[in-house]
C-alpha cells in the first residue's frame, strides 16, 4: 500500500482532543472502507509519516483498535483489517438469534436495573399516566467480549411484575419475555446520530468524540398497548441501516404504506468463527 494512497486529514495540534484519538478516529473510517481483509493494512511508519506525529503515538491508536477488534497484527506479516460478519436484524428478531447461529456469544452485563417514576417521554411512550412507576434497565451487550450497544429499556412496573421481568431475566432476551405473555403486532423504530459522550463510550469502550447511533423503540402488543420502550445505542464502527421501497406499491388506498421496509445490521467482529 503506497503513501499516495493514504487518504486522511490533518491532525489539529490545536484540539484538546490527544493525537492519538484523532488518529483512532480517522483509522476507523479507513477500516470502515477497507475492500479487502487480504489486504496488508499501513504500517505504522506510514501512518506516522502521514499524521507527521511519532511512530509511538500511531502505535497506541493501534494497539486500541487491535483491542477491540477491528484490527489483528500476524507477526512477521503486519496489520490487517478484521472482516465483519454482518447480520440484518429486524423488529421481530430475537437480537441473539443470528449471532447465535455464527457461534458467537451475546454476553449482557446489566448496569442499572431500577424501580422509578417514569419522565415525560417514557409516559408518553408507554401511554402512562403521570407519576406512574416504571422499572428501568441498562445492560452493555457484547459479542464475543467486544462491546456493541447500550441497551435501555423500559416498562411500567405493573406490567414487569407480570412478566416476571426482575434482576434474574433482566440479562436475558427482554422480546422473548413478552412473547411469552403477548402477541406483538408492531415496533416503531427511530434512528438517530449524536456523539458518545463520556457515560457511553466509557460502556463502549470508545472515545467521547466517536460517534453513535441511537435507536429509539416502541413495542406495541395486539391491542395496540405499548409494552417497552427504551432505547439502544450502538457503536457506529458496528451498525448498519437500510431502507428498502417498493416504487411499484400504491401510495394511496388498499395496501398504501406497506410499501417502505427498513433493516438494522451489527457486525460481529473478531468472532471465534472468524479467528
């Protein structure tokens, strides 16, 4: 791989941000668009002719991303990308099922599980009234001991007693718990982009600059209940989203609207199936 071909930015010196994190930012959007895992990944000495910055700085950026997975060094080889295992996930899809079918392990270690009242948005959600208590959880899930997502989720307290929805099923499949005493009919899903922050990319084990993508959500069962709510946010470096149309399906009467689907993928990096 030659100099020339090294598409990147100037580091600012100016920035309260280390120069190895701006690195690690712009070394995730190359490994994003890497064509080919075969493919021999820049030398350290490249980067750091590049970046103008000591070949120690570029190595601690790449020691964080061979930590985490999107890179592996082979000795006497070098560095190369490791390739992503991508699975689509939909609404009405257990989230461990595909990575399960890989033989990757879902591992979910539970943050916050808390009994409170619910704030103005998760009232609405869940069409509470006022004051109502809800049960509160946030869990990191991991695949294969990287962190993917933060999940929040939420229901009213009444309705998790019900499920039995408590500390010993708060690391499980929370969708297969309502399945057990629903039939859902729809989830709503809403897509957003903002920067970590510092709780998430402590949880993420990413920068406070990264970026993130925030899926928000509404289970509804038969009747038109909302059940959960909550939201999940993703690591970027791991997440994929679609939308597909169907131009030839009318807009207006019979069978309008049913015409747009969508798709969330995460990547499964550095999985035992890939090692």
């Amino acid at each position: 791989m030659k100099h020339q071909n090294l598409a990147i930015s100037p580091i600012d010196r100016s920035s309260p941000l280390p120069l190895y994190l701006q690195i690690r930012q712009q070394l995730v959007a190359m490994i994003s668009d890497w064509p080919d895992p075969a493919v021999k990944f820049h030398t350290d000495e490249e980067l750091a002719t590049h970046f103008d910055v000591a070949k120690a700085t570029v190595r601690q950026a790449i020691v964080d991303l061979t930590d985490q997975g999107l890179l592996k060094r082979r000795r006497g080889a070098g560095t190369f990308v490791v390739p992503p295992l991508v699975e689509r996930l939909r609404p009405n899809m257990d989230i461990e099922d595909p990575y399960e079918l890989t033989g990757a392990a879902v591992m979910h270690r539970v943050h916050a599980l808390d009994r409170r009242e619910a704030t103005p948005a998760e009232s609405r959600a869940l069409a509470l009234d006022d004051r109502t208590n809800v049960v509160f959880l946030r869990r990191v899930r991991s695949v294969a001991h990287v962190p993917v997502a933060v999940d929040d989720r939420v229901m009213a307290a009444d309705m998790a007693e019900r499920l039995g929805f408590d500390a010993s099923t708060a690391a499980g499949s929370i969708i297969n718990l309502v399945r057990k005493s629903f039939t859902l009919s729809k989830a709503a899903w809403e897509l957003n982009a903002r920067l970590a922050g510092m709780r998430d990319a402590m949880l993420l084990q990413i920068a406070p600059s990264d970026p993130i993508l925030v899926r928000s959500l509404v289970y509804f069962a038969k009747d038109g209940t909302p059940i959960l709510t909550g939201e999940t946010r993703h690591r970027s470096d791991m997440i994929r989203c679609g939308f597909e149309m169907d131009l030839s399906a009318p807009t207006n009467g019979p069978g309008a609207g049913t015409s747009v689907r969508s798709w969330t993928s995460e990547a499964l990096l550095a999985t035992p199936s890939l090692d």
